[in-house]
C-alpha cells in the first residue's frame, strides 16, 4: 500500500485537513483514494468525530468497505461499517462509514449538525449522482450556518476542477500524480455495419493470443453482456468468463471480483458499475466498447426513456485506468481516436436528466422552496422541479406552496419514493388486505426480478406469495422493515394479488391507463400512448396501473412492469380525478364546429356528448384555435392588410421608440387573443371569419395614438405637386417607394424624407407610358446628371409631353405640351 501514488501527497492532505474546512483532491484511478486514504485518517486520527464517506454504488460501497475492515484486521462493522439501500453493518465502535444512495442526504435530514460527524468525503465525485449533488447542497448549507467546523473533502480522478472551485472558492486543493503504471492506448474502431458485440468478440479473441493476464471489458449493459457471454463459450477452460453488473447476484459479484486462479485467465463482462472504486484483481487489458445505457427523463410526458449513448471522455479514462494499478498496461478502445476528441469532456450530471420529484420532496423538508437558494454544481432543470411539484400535489405530499403536507411528512420517515410511500401510507388507512398488499408488492416494484420476464406484477406477486420468487428471503426481509416502520406485522396470508391494481392506483395516478385500440395499446391518464407485448396476459386488461415503462424508439413507450385494474375498481379509486369540460373545437374533416361536454380521466376521454349551444366565448377560443393551426390564410388578409401589416413591421424596425406591440406573422398568431377575439363577437364559422374587418382589428392592437403617429411617419401615400396621391410601398429590406409619372414631380428639387428623417423615398420614375425611365433615391443628383440622356431620348419618343432642361424648377404636371399654349 505504501507504493501507492497517494501515499506521496498524504503529508499534504493531513496538513490540509487541519488547516482548511474545504478540500478538492483530484487522484487518478489506482492512487488509492478510496482505500488507502480513508485508512490513513482512521490510523492517523487526523479527524475528531466520525468519517462519512459517499459512494455512488452499492457494490463499490460493500467492497470498500470489506477491503478496508479486511486491511485493519476486523470484520465489517466494526471500525469500519457500511449503510445501503436495505442493509446496514455499523456499531458503536464504527468510525468510518461508506454510505450509498440517498444515505447520507437522510444523515443530515435527520440531524441537520451531524452530531459526532467531523468530515464528509464525496468519493467518485465526477459521477455527479443526484443523492451526491443534493448531499453536497445540504452539506455546503450545514456549513455555513450550523458547523464551520465540520470538514468536506470532494474527490476524484476526473472530477471538473473549474466548476468545482467556482462552487468551493474556499477549498484547498490537491493533486496526487498519476497511476502507479502506464497503459498502453490503441483505437480499433467499429467497421462498417459492424455490431459492438460482434466487433467486442474479436477484440477479446486477439487479445487472448496477443496479451498475457486477465482483461476488463466494459458493454453498455447487460443484454450485450449476456449475448457475448454466450458467444464465448467455446473458450478454453483455462479462460473464465465472469459477468458483473448492479443486479447480479452478490456472489456472482464477488466471484467476478476476485483473481484470476493460477494457470487461468479471467475475462470480466462488465458495465460501467467497474469503472470507478471497485478493484479487480488481476486486470492489465481493458476493451472499451465506449458506450452506456443512460436514461433520460422527459418533463413533459413524465417518462424516462434509456438510450445508448457515448461514453464522456472522463469516462474512457476512469475505464482506462483500470488497467494500470498492478502492471503496465493495455487498453483498446473499439472507436477511433478522433471520436474520442469529439466526446464530451464530462458527463452531463444526473440532476439535468432525472424524474425529481424525490428531490423537491428532500427540499420541502429541508425547508427550501426555491431550489436556487442553495448552492448546486448543476442547478436543477426549472421543468423538472415544475413537473415533479405536479405529481407530488397530485400525490398529496406537497401543498400549493410546495411546503410538506401532513402525508408527506409521513412519507419522508419511509425513505422510499414518492410513489411507493403514497401506495403504503393510503393502504394503511384501507383494509388489511390492502396493507398486507402494499407491503409486499412495493419491493417488487423498488427491484423486480430480472429473470422473470413476464410484465405482470400480479403474477411476480404470486411467486413471490408460492415461495418461488428468486432471492425470496430478500423480498419477504424488506417487506419486514417496511411493516416495521408502520408499527405493523407483516402477514403474507393476508395479501390479495386481486387488489394489487387498486394498491397501486394512488401512487401512480397519471400511469392510470385505458386500452385503446389494437391489443396491448393503452392510452395513460397523462395522455401518453403506451404498448404491453400482445403474449402478456395483462394485454388484454381493459385497465392497467403502469409502473415501470420506457419509452422507445419512433415516440413509442413500452411497459415493463404493470397490474391489471378492472373499470368498476378504475372509476372507485380515481373518482377524485374525473372532471367534467366542454370541449369546443373546429373539426377540420367535417368543416363545422364541434361541440361536446366530456368526461376526462386526466387527459382520457372516459365519456362524451353532444352539446346543442356551446359558450359562445368557447367559439370564438376555438376559432382562434384553428387559425393558429392553419394560420393567416383563414382570414382576409388582402392586399390592403398587408399593406397595413408591412407598415407595421417596418415601423418596428425604423422607429423603436414608437414602442409597439409584436407584429411579425407568427407572433400575431401567437397572440390572437389580444388583437383578434374583441372583434369576434357573433362569430360562429370559418366563413363569418374570413369577412372580418382586419384591418380594424390590427389597427386597434396598435392603439389610436400610435397608429396617428404611423400615419404622420410612415403615410400610406405621398401627395404630389399635382394633386396625385402616390401608394407608398413598404418593405422590410428596402427604402420606401412610389411609382410615378415623372412630369408630376418636376419642381421636387430634393428627395423626400420619410420616418422621421430616417429613409429616403425612392422614386421610380415613369414614362407617359407608364414605363420605368429611371430609379433614384437622389432626385437632385438625376436632374444634374442622368436625366440628360432621358429627355434627349424621350423628346423624340413622346413630343407632345413637356421635357424642360431645368426639371427642378420647373412646374410639375399631368398634361401635355398645348395646355401650357
């Protein structure tokens, strides 16, 4: 251990520790960060009060924490303990914990001056976790109000200095050089049409001829894991091929952990679970496929949809680095060097693509209602928090002003979801079948058997309840401890898969679904459309409560994991959600308005009627509705509107100051209430539409005093010499125009001025014959110039019209040469 990189900076951090509340240490994977450090504070007791150190992975938190008792001669639980999702091994003697998940955020929730606690550690930091993100927010605020002398030390091997000494100006900061020894770095990238486990195949097969030691190959997840597992199975019995991702089994784990046996090799099928924190012993090779399974959360339909997506470049280091910490080195990477260069630098933090509404709920106990007022890396998405406040104060664990309801306080003391805690907290207040029902279907959904395929939770229920539900004991100890938090015995007898569909209901309200359709279509309460395979049973449900979907390809989303709800259970446990509305809209198939007063389940038409004299205010919405969807070309938008309209943008363009209101086309759509409902009273079709007055329309949107102002500015005509009034064209990208006989602007001596000054009026200048002689926006300069040549030819074309040799001056005209005889 002492020939870790880490080792060489430790002096410095204990000096550090000491002297600064803060501390960023940036340590390449292998320095021995995670391992070794922890152990020297614990042997050097540089810290007063308990270590709490944060990882983002439960493997990796149980694994630190063995190896670290392991090294100190104890067992787990003793100096050093862990607490995770469903198990904790500490005691009154535990000084270092390793916690995981939302741990360490109901740490501080629970006891807001971390009594006993002297120093926070984020380990793997660049993950950037949400639970991470929100610790660190809540620890930042510990801080500074209540312990200045409790001590944070955030470190990592790509963690993002910048941003984070932006966030931490106060910290000091450490750097341990690299890893203790060099890899070797080739691109093999993909060829045409190539499939990554096909190309990973081949990569693995020259590897083993080639290179010596056992080797880390990072997939995606675990579908490609287990298609190359099987394609490897010819492999000599010399070659071991051992799995390792989040839901193995905990021994298939370790075995996937341990070295290699001596005379054989191990190959490691791994997901990014492997990249940071865990040890492996005996790796040296490392094959990066470059991608990962991410999911991404869109706010507006409530659905999380996972994507294959290309690893950051942070990320193909941490990958790489596991190749270094016993031997020099190998990695092969199946991408090119430049799509590398291309990659992100870091990957984009969880909080900017995550369902929140657990967050919100954190920050509503926490007594935050603007989740800026904290101090975050990454602030929290504005839609997301928006989105996850809606479904809380559907949930009822929130009030309108985002502050914890009486049931959410509850809910908070479960430490599950919001969803799941709502399911358990309303069956409490049902029968004793509904409880017992929650109790145990609700760790089904929290981590649904893999193995089993089918997408009906009543029947993984029913294993479960027959005793033949993989890791049974595991799911029947947590139904346990969520009885225990209840103050009630579980009592498997008492559960009824018949009621698992109205249990469910009130943690999962805009996941009510209707079939619709084909077989397996389903239409959600939130207006989503959603699909079951056609060989599930559920299928053919009339009604389904969706608890696990994703949406796929092609805007569809699938669901896996769902239970079936009969239409009488349906409309008895959503009967506060039905609403009743008129629906007034213009059906563009038929040509004629619609009118129905319908009866909604959320955004699911449960029932409908015709309505014989709808609101005529509703008319006139629905008018504007269609125009919005079909735009101008429902209305008379003639020559003379567009003339108007023309004016209009360019008065907004020239003139700023007269300040009006947004004209261009789309904005006037946008906006169609304001300018065009006032004058739709008695309105009722498309035909009493297109009949409108415009024009008064737009004119009064301007106002009276702004429209006086346009007309003095920017007139609609310009009156000449001889009475004519010349039509003013208007033009965004042009000078103003007129076209004009140019006998009636003799005496114009110079160009005239419009918009205040600031454009000139461009003249074209016609013949008697209405034919352009010449274009100008400098009269003077054609009569001095030009214009010679123009009366030299037109005096012979038209003799009887007058041509003087001073224009200028000369007096403007419409008639020939005998009326001035």
């Amino acid at each position: 251990m002492s020939q870790l990189p880490i080792e060489r900076v430790i002096p410095s951090l204990i000096d550090k520790l000491q002297r600064y509340s803060q501390l960023i240490l940036k340590a390449s994977t292998g320095a021995g960060k995670s391992t070794h450090l922890p152990l020297m504070l614990l042997k050097e007791k540089v810290i007063e009060g308990k270590i709490i150190m944060l990882e983002p992975r439960r493997l990796a938190a149980r694994n630190i924490a063995s190896y670290l008792a392991s090294q100190l001669g104890e067992k787990v639980g003793e100096q050093v303990g862990f607490r995770i999702k469903g198990e904790t091994k500490v005691s009154a003697q535990t000084r270092l914990e390793i916690v995981t998940e939302g741990v360490m955020t109901r740490m501080i929730q629970s006891d807001p001056e971390l009594t006993g606690v002297g120093l926070l550690i984020f380990d793997e930091y660049h993950e950037r976790s949400i639970h991470a993100d929100t610790s660190l927010a809540f620890a930042l605020e510990v801080q500074e109000a209540l312990r200045d002398d409790l001590k944070l030390l955030v470190m990592s091997a790509t963690l993002d200095q910048m941003a984070l000494q932006n966030l931490l100006p106060n910290a000091a900061y450490v750097e341990s050089d690299g890893r203790m020894f060099p890899v070797t770095t080739s691109y093999s990238p993909l060829k045409t049409n190539q499939r990554i486990v096909e190309a990973t195949e081949q990569a693995i097969r020259r590897v083993l001829l080639n290179e010596t030691g056992s080797m880390l190959v990072f997939l995606s997840g675990v579908g490609e894991i287990k298609q190359l597992e099987e394609r490897l199975k010819d492999l000599s019995s010399e070659v071991i091929v051992a799995p390792l991702y989040g839901q193995l089994d905990a021994k298939k784990q370790q075995h996937a952990l341990q070295p290699a046996l001596k005379g054989t090799r191990k190959i490691v099928l791994a997901t990014n679970v492997a990249e940071t924190s865990l040890t492996i012993e005996g790796i040296r090779i490392v094959i990066d496929s470059g991608y990962e399974k991410k999911a991404t959360f869109d706010a507006k339909t409530g659905i999380t949809k996972l994507e294959q997506k290309r690893i950051a470049q942070s990320s193909a280091e941490q990958r790489k680095g596991r190749a270094g910490r016993l031997e020099p080195g190998v990695c092969i990477r199946l991408y090119s060097e430049s799509q590398y260069q291309q990659q992100a630098v870091v990957q984009n933090p969880e909080i900017e693509s995550s369902d929140l509404s657990s967050l919100v709920l954190e920050l509503a106990k926490w007594g935050v209602t603007d989740p800026q007022s904290l101090q975050w890396l990454t602030p929290p998405p504005n839609a997301n928090i928006q989105q996850a406040r809606t479904l809380l104060s559907q949930l009822g664990l929130i009030d309108k002003s985002a502050q914890l309801s009486a049931v959410g306080e509850k809910s908070q003391q479960l430490a599950i979801e919001p969803r799941l805690a709502t399911v358990l907290l309303q069956a409490s207040t049902q029968s004793a079948a509904h409880l017992q029902t929650a109790l145990y279907a609700l760790p089904i959904i929290e981590e649904a058997a893999k193995s089993i395929s089918s997408k009906d939770l009543g029947y993984h229920l029913s294993l479960l309840l027959d005793g033949r539900y993989p890791k049974q004991s595991y799911y029947q100890q947590r139904a346990q401890r969520l009885a225990h938090f209840l103050s009630v015995k579980p009592d498997m007898k008492k559960v009824s898969v018949e009621l698992i569909g109205e249990v469910l209901a009130a943690g999962f309200p805009d996941r009510l679904a209707i079939a619709k359709g084909e077989l397996g279509q389903f239409q959600l309460a939130n207006g989503h459309g959603v699909q079951v395979d056609e060989v599930e049973l559920i299928a053919q449900s009339d009604c389904l409560v969706v608890v696990d979907l994703l949406k796929g390809s092609q805007n569809r989303s699938y669901v896996f994991l769902a239970a079936p709800l009969s239409k009488a259970s349906l409309m008895n446990v959503s009967s506060h959600l039905i609403t009743e509305k008129e629906h007034v809209d213009w059906d563009e198939k038929l040509g004629r308005m619609l009118a129905e007063k319908r009866t909604y389940l959320g955004k699911i038409i449960l029932h409908k009627e015709r309505m014989s004299s709808p609101d005529p205010d509703k008319i006139s919405l629905a008018l504007i509705s269609m125009l919005k969807r079909k735009g101008m070309m429902v209305l008379d938008w003639n020559k003379e509107v567009q003339a108007l309209h023309s004016r209009l943008i360019c008065c907004e363009e020239w003139l700023p100051d007269v300040d009006l209101p947004p004209m261009q086309e789309v904005q006037l759509l946008e906006c169609a209430e304001l300018w065009l409902l006032p004058f739709m009273n008695g309105i009722k079709n498309d035909k009493q539409l297109k009949n409108l007055n415009i024009i008064d329309a737009l004119e009064a949107y301007v106002g009276w005093d702004k429209m006086k102002c346009i007309n003095e500015y920017l007139p609609t005509h310009y009156l000449l010499p001889t009475g004519t009034k010349a039509k003013i064209r208007y033009e965004l990208q042009s000078e103003p125009k007129i076209s004009i006989r140019m006998q009636e602007v003799y005496g114009e001596a110079q160009t005239p001025l419009l918009a205040q000054g600031k454009k000139k009026l461009v003249m074209e200048l016609l013949s008697p014959a209405q034919r352009p002689l010449q274009t100008t926006s400098d009269l003077a300069g054609f009569w001095q110039g030009s214009y010679k040549e123009v009366q030299k030819e037109m005096k012979g074309r038209y003799p009887k019209h007058i041509w003087p040799d001073d224009p200028a001056t000369h007096q403007a005209t419409k008639k020939t040469k005998r009326h001035f005889n």
